[in-house]
C-alpha cells in the first residue's frame, strides 16, 4: 500500500493533519465548544479564499458542493451559461439540467484556457443568463483558466458566476472579493491535502438573494444551501458534523495559509516539471494557461497507458494518473498539489516516471528527475 502518491487528488496527508483524525471525539451536535471550533474554521477557509462571503462546510466530496451550488441557485427554466473547456466544465451541464435549467455552453479551444476576447464578443450579444458556471483549474487537462477576467466580465453583466475551483485552491492565486466571484467551492483532498470527503463552499450575498427570490422550492435537503443559515445563533446544524474530517481539515487549511511561499512553490516546480517533459521530448497537452497544480501529458507512440500505470505501480511504487472521458488513455497526469508539491517527492516520482517509459521502450532525450533539477 505505502506507495508514493503523485496524483491531483487525492494527495499525501501530513502526521499532523492525521494526528487529528485520531483525537476523541465529542457530540458535535451538543458540545458548545464545537460551534465555535466550527466557526473559526469557516473563518479561516475565508482567507485561504480571500473572501468575506459567509463560508459552509458539507460533508461529502466536491462533487456534492458543486451539485448544491446548482440546486440551490438553479430553477426550472432559468438561463445557465455553462463555460467550458473540459470534461468538468462540461459536466456542469448535466448538474444544471438537473435541476431544470435551461444549458447555454460556451465552447472553448481543449487544450487552451478560456479565450476571454472571444468569451468577450459572445457575452456582448448573449447576456440573458442568470447564472454562469466555470472552473478554474480544469483537473484532466492541466489548464488553469484566467477566472479573474472571466468573472468581471460576467459579473458586469449582472450574471451570478459559481466556480469550480477543488483543485486550485490552496496553490494558485485566488481572490474571491476581487474577482467577484459568488459562488466558488473546493474539496479536502486536492491541494489542501487533507483525506476525501469534506466540500466546502463560499457565497455571496447576491447568490443568497437569488436562492431566497426563488419561485419553486430547492429540491432536496441536503442540497439546500439555505438551510445552513442561522446555524451558529441557533446552536444547530443540519445533521451531525464529521467533527474528524473538520478538524483534519482544519489543519490541512492553517499548514496552507501559515505557508507563506506556498503559490510560488506551485509555480516553481510545476514550471520546472514542464520544462523537463519538453525537454525529454514528451508533449505537455495543454498549449497555454497551464496549471501550477497538475501536469498533464500526452503518452508517447508506442506506450500504452495500462502499461506504464502497472510498470509504475508495481516496480517503482509510484501512483500517477491516467484520465477519462476524451482524454483516456491518450494522457497521463502528475499531481504537484499541496503536500505533494516538494521538490524531494518530485524527483523520486520522475526518476520512476524516467525509468518507467524507458523500460516501456520510449526514448527520452534527457533523465527527467535531473533535468527537473536544473530548475529548481
Ligand atoms: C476532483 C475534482 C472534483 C471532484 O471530483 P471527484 O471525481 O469526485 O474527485 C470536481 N471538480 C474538479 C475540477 C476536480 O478536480
């Protein structure tokens, strides 16, 4: 099992947040002390976001923050643009029509970031939408879009912009307030490097008035954003609190923000390991805006993906990521979030990555882990 995990998401998990994971218990539902803990783990999430917008935790993965955010915001018949350039922001389609929007995709280039001039000269004559969906970091492609640019401009428009951004934060700039962004939502186990299963969600007072202007109910319970509100003044929560996952979490959070370097440690080495792969001969797939938090390359001719994972796994015991949808088999990705962003796991995994294809007969022009060193 004790394999080196280089994957985006889940990421390798600190002793200190697992030392909370093993700490007693107490009734969350009933012990005071809780709500507060509560909290303040909600304020420090706000300035991992830079935000002042209320913060929610639910537990689940980011998938389920990413489905309330639409069946809380979303009604029958609304008008949804759902931006996209890759399989998540596609995905968003399917959450949108299920709760009764009506789906409205902007199409981007795959293997570039949005194309904000051209996002720009659709909005000029489409503009009727209630809400927009977007990610930030597009996880299988390895491109992170520009959102600052995207969400002003979206939000000139009056539209109430939801971002997806589980595997951004914590490793690249994000400024919620600034960007005006309303709804944004992350998860424990991307760069935060906490174990899967808690999403948590910011939202704007904007986004709180069109929940709270609705016509139809929100569908479900577990969904429903609004149900959180009063929460802290009432001394209840909706059902009870994973309190070892919040207080896992909570670490993962404070070892992010007392990281004063941490966004220049994502740049250095996601740019150092993209200037290996090309070196090497290997192609990146994304051509621009690529992410500081995951690489994504095309698997050489002659390589196949069940190949190179077994080779990994079993003689180097190292775990990369293939992909799914468009992307399987054609590429395999490497995971440079949070805990695993240090230099010393880097080199062990691309020395594996190295040996790995060459065993596979690939011809690489340089050793990858030496090459990745001439950066840093
Ligand atoms: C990981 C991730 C999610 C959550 O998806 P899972 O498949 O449940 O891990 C959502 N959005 C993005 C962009 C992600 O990278």
């Amino acid at each position: 099992m004790d394999k080196l995990i280089m994957t985006p998401g889940p990421t390798y998990v600190h002793e200190e947040v697992r030392d909370e994971l093993k700490r007693p218990i107490t009734n969350p539902d009933l012990d005071l002390s809780f709500y507060d803990f509560y909290k303040e783990t909600c304020e420090e999430i706000k300035d991992l976001l830079n935000t002042k917008n209320d913060v929610i935790m639910l537990s689940g993965e980011g998938i389920l923050g990413l489905e309330a955010a639409c069946a809380s915001l979303i009604e029958e018949g609304d008008k949804v643009l759902c931006i996209e350039n890759g399989i998540f922001g596609e995905g968003f389609g399917d959450f949108v029509q299920m709760y009764g929007g009506e789906v409205n995709f902007f199409h981007g280039d795959r293997r570039r970031g949005i194309d904000i001039e051209k996002l720009g000269e659709y909005l000029k004559h489409n503009n009727n939408f209630k809400v927009a969906t977007l990610v930030h970091c597009e996880t299988p492609s390895g491109i992170t879009n520009e959102i600052e640019e995207i969400c002003k401009l979206l939000s000139s428009y009056g539209i109430i912009t939801v971002v997806d951004a589980v595997s951004s934060i914590g490793g690249e700039k994000l400024m919620v307030d600034e960007w005006e962004i309303d709804v944004v939502l992350g998860a424990s186990q991307k760069c935060l490097s906490a174990p899967p299963g808690m999403t948590f969600l910011s939202i704007s007072d904007r986004a709180y008035d069109v929940m709270k202007s609705r016509k139809s109910k929100i569908r479900g319970f577990y969904l429903n954003l609004m149900i959180w509100q009063g929460w802290y003044e009432k001394k209840w929560f909706p059902y009870t609190q994973p309190i070892s996952d919040i207080r896992g979490l909570r670490r993962a959070v404070q070892r992010n923000l007392m990281d004063e370097k941490v966004i220049e440690r994502h740049e250095e080495i996601a740019e150092a390991c993209r200037r290996a792969i090309k070196a090497s001969g290997l192609e990146l797939y994304a051509e621009n805006c690529h992410s500081n938090t995951v690489t994504t390359v095309l698997i050489p001719e002659g390589v196949q993906w069940s190949d190179l994972n077994i080779k990994l796994q079993e003689k180097h015991h190292v775990l990369l990521a293939g992909a799914f949808g468009f992307l399987k088999d054609k590429v395999f990705r490497i995971g440079h979030m949070g805990e695993n962003c240090k230099v010393g796991f880097m080199v062990e995994m691309m020395k594996a990555l190295n040996d790995s294809l060459k065993e596979l007969g690939a011809d690489l022009k340089c050793e990858l882990h030496h090459e990745f060193l001439k950066y840093i």
